[in-house]
C-alpha cells in the first residue's frame, strides 16, 4: 500500500516535501505501540524504499518519525537504531495543556507554571537528539494546549495564549529553547491563504471554508454560523508571528513576574527586532523599558554601552491584540481597539499597527498579546 503510494505520487509529478511514518505509536502509545528496536527497523526499510524508487538525491523526500508524544528513553533507543544520516526529522506531539474536557482548561491557558512545563520537554528532546542523531532536525509535527479537539476555549481569545495548533507560547518556547525550528516548523509558516465567501440559502448558513496551508502542511477548517465572519485570536496572533517575527531567535528576559512572557526575533522584513509579549494576569498592565545588553560576558574593565528605555529606539509600530469588553471567552479579537472581521467579500482587512514615536510609553494591557516592531533598534546578530 505504502509503496503503491509513493509511485502515484512519482508518476503524477507530485514535490512531496517529506514521509512521516507512523503516529502516536512511540513510547508508551495511545491506541497502539511499537517497540523502538521494531520501530527503527521499520524506518530504515521505509528510507531504503524512498532511495530506490526515488534515483537523485536531489529529490529524495525528507524521512520524518516518530511523531508522538516524547518518551526520552524510547526515543533514544529509536535514533540510536537507524544508519547515521538515514533520519532527517525527529518529529514530536506536545499538548500541554491535558484533555479538552478538563473543566479547569480555562485557567491552564493563563496559568505562567502550566505553560513553562511545555519548555523542559524541548530541552529534553534537543539533548538526546543532539546526543545520538545530531544530523536531525527536531519538529513539532502536532501540538496544541489540549488534545481531543481543544475544549470549548479553543475558538476564544484565551486559546491565544497557548491553544490549538498556533499556540503563540509555544512559539516562543520552540524558538528560544535551544529548538531547532525549521523553515516548515507547523505553528509558524503561513503562507499562502484563502477565504470563501460564505453564501446562504434557506436551510441557514453554508460552511464557510477557511484554507491554511504553509509550506509542509494542508489544513481545512470548516467554521460555521456566527464564525463565519469572525478571525480566530489563534489564526490572527499565528498570521502576525508569520509576517512580523523573522527566523532570527534572540535571547530574551525580563524582570517582571511570569504572568508576563516575552520573546524577541529579529524583524522578517525589515531591520531591528520584533518583541512578542503575552500579559496573562487578567488585573496588570505592564509598562515596558528594552534594554539591549550586547555583550554580558564582557571583560569587567570593558566599559559596556549604556542600556535605557523604549525611547531610545525611536519610533515603533505596535499590534496590541485583545478580547472584546475584555471577555476571554470572547471570539471577537480587537487589533489595536478595533475588532477584526473579514470584508463582505471574504478577504481579511488590513491589519496596521499602531505607530508611536519617543514621547510614548511602552504599555502591555491586560489579557493581550502585543508585538512591537523596533527598526532601529541594533542586533548583531540580526545584522
């Protein structure tokens, strides 16, 4: 069956990017397991069949595996078990966040020690990778904040936090944690969508057809009734990470308490550093200094540039993404104090941020996600 697929695929001149094998059999399973020493067999017979049928390396599909939640020492067992160079990706689930049914989901989304467990797992992951298959990248072929299809939060503003499969902290994570993210890396590459119109007829609304696809990965969502016209804060904080965040991943800390998260890359398309910040508490307001520490291992008798506020990057643009009348559960995402809703014909509106020159402060509202855009501000290792 396997096989006959993969000749379709050929003689129809399809580019297939790359072949995962297999789901959520790793470990201690789901459904169903497989031990790793059968696993890692399997893999090398599936990447023999990829080279035979497959005559230059050139078009060699990557080989990905073994997509499922980590276990570290079923996965070590695994890489250790395939020919060096054979594995391409080492693909992993991650739902932190437990069943869509637990009735205190709500509260894990905006909970700071729920969300840091997500981190350890990228750590651990990368360690034994990088121990006993360091030729391989490490993905999050499936992730979300809960499993069994998110819970009731998973269309509101609070599945921004960390939610179904754009979940803007694992993004952090995933890039901060020593991950390696690749260009297909799932929660972060949009590139190409579509919206349908909807159209109507007696018998009450037809599904409207949302399209997402990014470069390794098809997804259609059916969104029905009132969510026809409605941007989810899971695809509109995805689609702004996608067109602000670049793949330069810059170290980032702060000072304040861990209802407040923050991340910074380097711009996608324009010079300086996007920040990302994410104020869980539901009560505080942030104001923000940045401050840029070029070199914190530097000779003590080095004098290091001086460090100061927001004001001294100049002029900013800014996306401040909240709930309508601050209800979480709320499916309306104001941008900027504005709610987001797509045009009569379909099409997302523009989404232009708010820009701000010396004279303003730098605040984080409660319950938003904010990205700021720097230009001026000076990264080496953005340059």
């Amino acid at each position: 069956m396997l096989v006959t697929l993969l000749e379709y695929t050929i003689s129809k001149g399809y580019k297939i990017e790359g072949w995962e094998f297999g789901n959520e059999l790793c470990g201690g399973g789901v459904a169903a397991k497989v031990n790793a020493t059968q696993y890692a067999a399997d893999m090398g017979n599936l990447k023999l069949v990829l080279v035979e049928l497959f005559q230059y390396p050139s078009s060699l599909p990557k080989l990905s595996g073994p997509s499922g939640f980590f276990d570290r020492e079923w996965f070590a067992d695994f890489v250790q078990g395939i020919y060096p160079d054979w594995l391409d990706i080492v693909s992993h689930h991650i739902y932190n966040l437990g069943p869509g049914v637990d009735p205190n989901l709500e509260e894990k989304m905006q909970d700071p020690y729920v969300l840091d467990n997500a981190a350890q797992t990228y750590k651990d992951i990368q360690q034994t990778v990088q121990s006993f298959s360091p030729w391989s990248s490490v993905w999050v072929s499936e992730s979300g904040g809960a499993y069994n299809n998110g819970g009731k939060a998973s269309h509101t503003f609070v599945d921004g936090f960390c939610g179904h499969h754009w979940g803007i902290s694992v993004h952090g994570y995933a890039g901060y944690d020593f991950y390696i993210r690749p260009p297909g890396f799932l929660p972060t590459i949009i590139s190409w969508w579509k919206l349908w119109s909807p159209q109507y007829n007696n018998n009450g609304a037809k599904p409207r057809l949302l399209k997402v696809i990014d470069h390794f990965y098809n997804l259609v969502l059916l969104m029905y009734g009132d969510f026809t016209k409605v941007l989810l804060c899971m695809f509109v904080s995805a689609l702004l990470f996608h067109r602000l965040m670049g793949r330069g991943v810059l170290a980032t800390v702060h000072n304040g308490p861990p209802d407040l998260r923050a991340y910074s890359h380097c711009s996608k398309t324009k010079p300086g550093i996007t920040l990302l910040m994410i104020n869980l508490s539901n009560s505080t307001e942030f104001n923000i200094d940045v401050a840029s520490d070029l070199n914190i291992y530097a000779p003590q008798d080095v004098a290091l540039p001086s460090v100061g506020s927001v004001r001294m990057f100049g002029e900013r643009s800014e996306h401040h993404l909240t709930p309508k009348d601050g209800d979480l559960n709320s499916t309306t995402v104001l941008l900027n104090g504005n709610p987001l809703e797509v045009t009569s014909s379909g099409e997302i509106p523009p989404m232009n941020p708010a820009v701000y020159n010396d004279s303003n402060p730098l605040t984080v509202a409660p319950s938003s996600i904010v990205f700021v855009v720097l230009s001026n501000f000076k990264a080496p290792a953005c340059a």
